[in-house]
C-alpha cells in the first residue's frame, strides 16, 4: 500500500535491488500510469505496458508493467488483455489458461 511518499520510495528500493538488465514487474492502477512512468524514468527502460481491462467493452482499469533496470529501450505499449466474458464474472480463456494453466502473458525477453 502507498503511503503520502507514493511511489518514489517503491521505485527507488526496486533500483537498488534489481541488477542492470534486471526486471521489474508491477500491477498498477491505469489511471497512475503517468505517475509511474515519471519515477521510473532514469531508472528502468524497455517499458513494455499492457492494458488489463475487465470485460471486452470496458476500458482498462489496471496495466501490467514489465521495465528492464538501466535500459534505453524505448516504451511498448501491447495490445490489451480482457480478464472476463461480456458476461457474468467468467473468465476468458486465455485469463484460466495464466491463472490456472501456467501459461504466460506472451511477453519476449528485451
């Protein structure tokens, strides 16, 4: 949970921690995109985003972030990933087959 600092702290810690070419992975609020973005410039590269929304007809409400420590690479912004059907709370197939089946978000090493 954040605390009145934001991410800052979060971010800085991650840096220390992560080795140059490391990677860095975080579910954040879509809406606090921008604000994540500005700590870990300087910081983190090859920024890959991924839009998580909740149902096909809804825009997204989380992003996964993936950053790799030190890199120049730019920003990739990668197609949208939906967690439900257009109905019901069920969840698409490809969410069961991350959550359930292992399989990963298709993201390539950079």
């Amino acid at each position: 949970m954040l605390d009145e600092r934001g991410l800052e702290p979060w971010v800085k810690t991650a840096a220390d921690i992560v080795r140059e070419g490391g990677s860095l992975t975080v579910i954040f609020r879509a809406d606090g995109l921008h604000e994540l973005l500005s700590v870990l410039q300087g910081r983190f590269g090859a920024i890959d985003v991924i839009p998580l929304r909740p149902r096909p007809d809804a825009p997204a409400t989380r992003i996964v972030l993936r950053a790799i420590r030190a890199s120049k690479a730019p920003l990739k912004l990668l197609p949208g990933f939906v967690l439900h059907e257009s109905e019901g709370s069920d969840f698409t197939s490809q969410s069961k087959n991350i959550m359930r089946g292992g399989q990963g978000l298709g993201l390539t090493p950079r």
